[in-house]
C-alpha cells in the first residue's frame, strides 16, 4: 500500500521522479533541458516549493510566473496548453506510482492550480 507524502525526503522523490520523464519527454523535455543549465540546484529549488506548498513551511524563495514567462520567450513563444497537459500527466502520474492520500491529492489540485495559473500569465505576457 502507498503512503501519503510525509516530509522532504518524499517530496524531494516526487520532484526528482518527475523531472526525470520530464527530460526525457520529446515534447516538452526541450523546454526544460535548454533552460536548465544546473540539474541539481533547480530540483534543490523545486524540492524547496513543493515543500513549502504541501507542507506550508517556508523555504522557497523565487518567482515562477517571471521564470515561466521568461522560458516561453526563450522559446519563442512556443509553449501552449498541449505542453500544459503533458505536464500534468506527466505530475499525476508520478505522485499515483509513490503516493496516496490528503498531501498527495493536494499536491494535484495545487499543480492544476498552478498550471492554469502560469498558462493565462504566459498568454498574457504575449500581449
């Protein structure tokens, strides 16, 4: 039986996990693969938000939105809602083969808010 998410060491497997099939995905792992030039420092960052979203801890510092934004011109503009998609995928995915429960739930809810939060940002931004 899978458990829910308990501390960082759980947290820190989900983001790992997941940015692994994030790479290796020919659809969007482009995106992250040539914005990312340090791996390990990013899934410190990563680890870091997703701590402080499930567990309401505060060890995050940085601004997504601007991060998003900034990979999308990068990319001239390329990214859209079917890149999106395959991100949650790719999220719920991952949390169903490691966890279950309130914190794992939340973890989905909290990524569907965020997407769709970044997504209307990225367009936005577009004018």
């Amino acid at each position: 039986m899978k458990q829910d998410l308990k501390n960082r060491k759980d947290v820190q497997l989900l983001v790992s996990e997941f940015y692994r099939k994030v790479r290796k995905n020919k659809e969007i792992g482009i995106f992250f693969n040539n914005s990312i030039k340090n791996w390990d420092e990013h899934l410190k960052k990563l680890t870091d938000f997703w701590e402080s979203n499930l567990f309401f801890v505060s060890k995050y510092s940085g601004n997504p939105q601007k991060a998003h934004i900034a990979v999308d011109v990068e990319n001239n503009q390329q990214i859209n809602a079917k890149h999106f998609g395959i991100w949650m995928n790719l999220w719920f995915e991952t949390i169903d083969e490691h966890f279950e429960g309130e914190l794992a739930q939340r973890a989905k809810n909290n990524a569907r808010k965020m997407s769709s939060h970044l997504y209307l940002k990225i367009f936005q931004n577009r004018g």
